[in-house]
C-alpha cells in the first residue's frame, strides 16, 4: 500500500535528520529531535538555555521575537519559570522547513507614508507588534527600523566582512530580519531601513585610520566625549555603508534611508583627499557623490532611497551647506525621498523672528515645508519630514503640540509624515492620532478604541 508523505513533512524529516547528524559530530551532546506530527521533540544537552534553542529553531517558526518562541515552548512542554535539564523533552511548534525571504514591495515616489521610528532594541521584542498594531489604528502604514544606529552595530547578522571584522554584527538584535520584514508586510506596513552612516562609534574605535581629525591638532574630533566621526570621503567607509544597503536591499526591505549623511558641524576637520586629482574637495561635493554612487548601486533592487536632513539646512545658509555637506537641491536629483528633521526643540531661540521655535510647532513645520519645496522643484523628490513625537524642549507638550505639527504638513506640499521618539514612547502621539478633529486623508476619523487602551 502507498502511503504518501506531505511534502512539507519529508523536509521537515530531512531537517531533523541531518540536525541530529550535525548534533551526533559534536563532543558530548546529549541533544537529538525528532519529528512529531508539525512539532519537534527536543531533547535538552548540557549548557543549553531556552534562549539558545529558541535562537536556533526561530527561522522555522511561527513566533516573531525569541521571547515570543521561549513562552510558547514553555507552554507547550508544560514548564514553570526558565529552568531545563539535560535530557529534558520540550516541543518546538516548527511550521517549515526553511527560512522565510521577505521580498521588496515597490513603491511609487510620491507614496503617502505615515510612519514611526523604531530603535534596535524594540526591533527584538513583543512591543513591535503592539506598535504596529496602534500605528494600523491610526491610519499609518510605515516604519522606520534601525539597521545601524550611532553606536555602529547592526541589528541583523550581517554577512558584510567589515563588519564581521570590526564586531558590528555580534550582537544582533533580531537573529531573522526577513521574517520581522515578512510580518510587517503582512500587515501591509512599507519597511524603511535606517543607517546611520557617518557618526559610527564603532569604526571609529576600531579603525581610527578612518576618522575625521583636527586639522590645527591632527587629534580625532571629539563630539559629546566621542570619538565616533568618520570620514565621509575614505574609500573604506563609503564601500562599507554601501555593501550594508546592498545587503537590506537584497534581504527584501522596501526603502534604504540614509542618516547622518553628512560632515559634523565643525570646520577644523580634515578628511581624506577625495576625487582623481587628489585635492581637498568641498563637502558638499563629497556628500553629494556618495548619494549619487548610492542610487545608481542601489537602482536594480527597486526600493526606495531616503536622507535625513538638518530641517535649518531649507534657510540655504551657505555656512550650514560648507560644514554640514548637505546642499538639497543637489542631494535631492540622487535619492526619492527627502526627510528634514523639523523638530521644533532643535531650533535655537531667537530663529528667524519666532521668538520661542518650541512654542511654535505649527509655524515652524509650515515655514520649513514650505522653503524645502522650492529646493525640491527641479527634481523628482518626495518631501516626507521627521516631526516631533517626544517632549525634550518644550513644557507643553501634549496631543495639541503634535497635532498642529501634522495640520502644518496637510497643508504644505508634504507627502505623509514621520512620527520620531528615540525611546520609541508614541502615547501621546496616539492620543492625537485618536482625536475626532484629526482626519485622516481618506475622509476617515480616526477610532480611539485601540490607541489609548496602552500609552507605549
């Protein structure tokens, strides 16, 4: 009689069999699987934790985070607190044979995000799903993940040799990306992958060949007690940043945005002669060519390529463009979106006639908009800005003071917005986002019902 087999059941006995072969080739294991029925048998060896078998077994299942994976092998094995023994039988609930691979959903240009930031370490917990959860109530469709943040590690194991060899990669945060990217786009969430470029602590440290210096002292430039500049124009870090969003970009994320895309706001730096005459060359060039470099290698994956930008660069200062690098109306024929920061807390006070910028949110995002477009006119460029979802720099922050941010860009030429909070605290964000006198682009008021039942 023939007895057929379900395909997904052979790979999965083919997975367990040559799991316990590799197991079997290693001194003093104790551990093996089995296959039962969509669950693996585990038998626990010496020196195993929960943690470590659900980082191992994470790929092929359902759960999103380690955490998620460890509470639902300790319910389906039936076990109090996070103590196991050698020999000890858990049930891992496998689902499939391989690795999910997320894949890029294109987008247009001028797609409408509405999004939030979402830091390294929220990335490998269970607040992700509850954020995006609120972020779908509220109408919003995008977020913001961090790829590589200030301190220059990674938040995904990386296959980049540099950054093997300088540690970026030892710590990672979410051991399977290309899942956390599948479930967000499940959930019709667009994934922005944000890297920090050129304020990275950790190349700095590890490759001090590779920072910016003092051109009066040759000492590195400090910033806040740092040495975490590097220099923008070395060969060696453009090419690193570059294999860093290549990478994304193949892993199946939908938008690349650059941050601190440009020069720190000292003059006595030197950096490294750049172009085929050798000579120093003006910031802005230097700044300008990456992100051109940038695009064109980035062009066959098909996502889209955002910058971060200082909002006070729409005054066209030319001492902000010399120090900073950052001239828009250049940077802007080499990316599809652009994102000024228009926090009204980093605007010194007096600025521009607005005695207080903290106490004129409305004003200072409308006035903002407004100067970016011209800079936008000559080019396909999206204007998306960061606004202000955390309280540092004003005393009254509250629904009101986010809620005239995103009234100034409904009416402007702004296409959607970016809610920023470092820590990731949306509450009062949400409480905005829930008031009936905000309405969504469709026509829709908002419902309340799932924003306020928790504040993170």
């Amino acid at each position: 009689m023939l007895i057929r087999i379900p395909i997904i059941k052979i790979k999965l006995y083919l997975l367990v069999f040559f799991l316990t072969l590799s197991m079997l080739h290693s001194k003093d294991v104790l551990a093996e699987s089995i296959l039962k029925d969509t669950e693996i048998i585990h038998w626990v060896s010496r020196g195993e934790s929960l943690h470590k078998i659900a980082k191992r077994y994470l790929p092929l299942t359902e759960e999103l985070t380690v955490g998620d994976l460890v509470e639902k092998i300790k319910l389906l094995s039936g076990i109090d607190g996070s103590l196991i023994r050698p020999r000890q039988r858990l049930l891992i609930p496998l689902v499939r044979s391989s690795p999910l691979a997320a894949k890029t959903v294109p987008k247009q240009i001028d797609f409408e995000a509405k999004g939030i930031y979402l830091n390294r370490y929220t990335m490998a917990t269970q607040k992700v799903q509850r954020l995006v959860e609120k972020l779908i109530a509220a109408g919003g469709n995008t977020v913001i993940l961090d790829g590589k943040d200030m301190s220059g590690m990674l938040s995904y194991p990386s296959k980049v040799r540099l950054a093997g060899e300088i540690g970026a990669n030892g710590s990672p945060v979410t051991r399977d990306l290309a899942k956390l990217i599948h479930y967000l786009h499940e959930r019709n969430i667009h994934v922005g992958m944000r890297l920090v470029l050129f304020y990275d602590q950790l190349l700095a440290t590890e490759k001090p060949e590779l920072v910016l210096r003092d051109s009066i002292t040759a000492e590195p430039l400090v910033d806040n007690g740092k040495v975490a500049w590097v220099d923008p124009s070395h060969p060696t870090v453009q090419e690193y940043n570059l294999a860093i969003a290549r990478e994304l970009a193949e892993m199946g994320v939908d938008e690349i945005q650059f941050d601190y895309i440009r020069f720190p706001t000292k003059k006595n730096i030197e950096y490294a002669a750049f172009g085929p005459d050798g000579h120093s060359t003006p910031r802005d060039k230097i700044i300008t060519d990456f992100l051109a470099q940038a695009q064109s290698e980035l062009a066959p994956y098909e996502v889209l390529l955002s910058i971060d930008v200082f909002g006070i660069i729409a005054w066209g200062r030319s001492e902000d463009i010399e120090m900073t690098g950052q001239k828009i109306e250049d940077l802007a024929r080499h990316c599809d979106v652009v994102s000024p920061m228009i926090y009204p807390s980093h605007f010194h006070r007096p600025f521009q006639g607005i005695a207080n910028p903290n106490d004129q949110p409305y004003l200072l995002v409308s006035e903002t908009c407004e100067r970016f477009a011209r800079f936008l006119t000559n080019s396909h460029a999206t204007l998306r800005p960061w606004i202000q979802a955390f309280p540092l720099g004003t005393n009254n922050f509250d629904e009101d003071y986010v809620l005239e941010q995103l009234r100034a860009l409904k009416e402007s030429e702004a296409r959607g917005w970016l809610l920023w909070s470092a820590g990731n605290k949306y509450g009062v964000a949400w409480k905005a986002l829930s008031q009936p006198k905000y309405v969504i682009p469709d026509g829709e008021t908002i419902s309340a019902s799932l924003l306020l039942d928790d504040l993170d």
